[in-house]
C-alpha cells in the first residue's frame, strides 16, 4: 500500500499561468528544488482568494504542494499555499519584454520535474540585474550573461578557451565564431569575436558570479547575440519565441510616424 507524504515548501518563480475553469489556473513554476513544477491553484481567481496577491511573475515565492502517492509522479499538483518570499525589486515597463523572455526560454528549453539550483540562482540574479539596469539600456548584457548560463547549465555549450574539433587553445588576436554543430571554431572574413574574448567570458563562466559575467558580455553582447540565438534556436527545433516575435512587432509600431 502506497503512503503519502508532504511536499515541502518551494523557493518559487511563477513562469505562465492559464485558467483552468471560471475561478482556478494552471499555473508553471520554476522552483529550486524541484525545476519546472505545474500546479493547480483551485480558486486563485476568487476576489477573496490568498493566491491572487502572490502569483505574480518576477517575484520569489514558497509555495506549498498538497500530498502526492509516494510511488506516483503527478504530472499537475495541487497548489496548497502561496507565500511572497521578498527582497526582491520590481521591474519597471522597460525590463518587461526581457523578462518575459527569459521565462519563455526556461519554458521551452527545461524539461518538468528537473531540477537547477544554479539556473534557479541565476534567473533570480538576471531579474535583479535587469531591474536595475534596463532603464539604461544594459539590459543586453544582461540576457547574454543568462543565455551562456543557460546553455552551460544544459550542457549545450562547449568550452569557450579552446578550439571544439581539436582542443587547442584560442590565440588572443584570433577571430572565432559559435556553431551549433562545431562549436568554437576558426571565423571566416575576419568575423567573430577575437580569442582573448572568448578566453575571458570562459573564466567568468567559471569564476561563477552572474556580475563578473555581466561585465565580461558588456563589450561584446552585440556580436554574441547572433551566435547564442542560433545556438538556442537549434535546440528549440522548430519552436519559436513569442516574445521575440511581440517585440519585433512593438518596434514596427514604433516606427510608424505619429499623427500630428
């Protein structure tokens, strides 16, 4: 006879949320100790429902699941309690679109029930960063640091300090570029980015501070760009971001001249 036992309380983000009846959502949560988690969260849209001030995306939370099998893996758990875990700032209009996409790619990219504590760490510093410094438009930065640590974390990203196919070290004043079947490899028409970069945002891959690595992708984010979305892309197959696809679309607007 299979015997119950309680999940503890999760340190959480909350990534999207859906309805699921007239007054209850589906809700996915990035947590700690255990990656992506889907709850249940029966009422939460209730006017009078505990849940409605705390499932917001960008701030930490715990949240309580209710009992599950100890023999059985429940693909949608139930939402027992919810709590605002503080201390972290809000994010302006201007970091929005950013975050959003970093939820989308955590969404995509992490299987259920897999858990990152790094990642976790990571995303919690990203929002933090970028409450602070999309106002000034570092927020590129910012996202680069996150997508290296994403694809390092999942495994997808070689070493940066040294050739892939044959492991030798990158000459400083090299120009090298990120393939997503080669890997680092030797830049065509001077393009790239020169050796000793690559070398210095290893180190800071390594070193392991999310601020260290800000700093490494600040004089580089333009050309990483590129790079790191053909490597996400090949790994999303044949998903695309919305995010991305939204923002493209606010940016046309944009440029629409204005009535006088």
């Amino acid at each position: 006879m299979a015997t119950s036992r309680a999940a503890p309380q999760l340190l959480s983000y909350v990534l999207h949320q859906h309805d699921w009846s007239e007054s209850s959502l589906i809700v996915e949560l990035f947590t700690r100790e255990r990656g992506r988690v889907v709850v249940a969260a029966k009422g939460a849209k209730r006017p009078t429902s505990n849940f409605r001030a705390v499932l917001l995306p960008f701030q930490p939370l715990h949240a309580l699941l209710g009992r599950t099998p100890a023999d059985e893996q429940s693909e949608v758990h139930t939402l027992r309690g919810a709590e605002w875990a503080g201390g972290r700032p809000l994010l302006g209009a201007a970091a929005m679109f950013s975050a959003y996409y970093l939820n989308e790619l955590l969404l995509q990219l992490l299987v259920r029930q897999d858990a990152h504590p790094a990642l976790f760490d990571a995303y919690a510093d990203t929002l933090a960063a970028l409450a602070t410094r999309a106002e000034s438009g570092e927020e590129a930065a910012v996202l680069r640091a996150f997508e290296l640590i994403l694809l390092r974390e999942l495994g997808w990203l070689p070493e940066l300090a040294l050739t892939t196919q044959t492991a030798e070290p990158l000459r400083p004043a090299g120009r090298y570029s990120l393939h997503p079947e080669a890997g680092v490899c030797a830049a065509a028409n001077a393009g790239g980015l020169a050796g000793a970069d690559w070398v210095l945002l290893e180190a800071a891959l390594a070193h392991g501070s999310g601020e260290t690595l800000r700093q490494a992708c600040a004089p580089v984010a333009g050309a990483l760009r590129a790079p790191l979305r053909e490597l996400l892309h090949h790994h999303l197959g044949h998903d695309r971001l919305r995010t991305r696809q939204v923002w493209r679309g606010v940016q046309r607007l944009n440029e629409i001249p204005r009535p006088a």
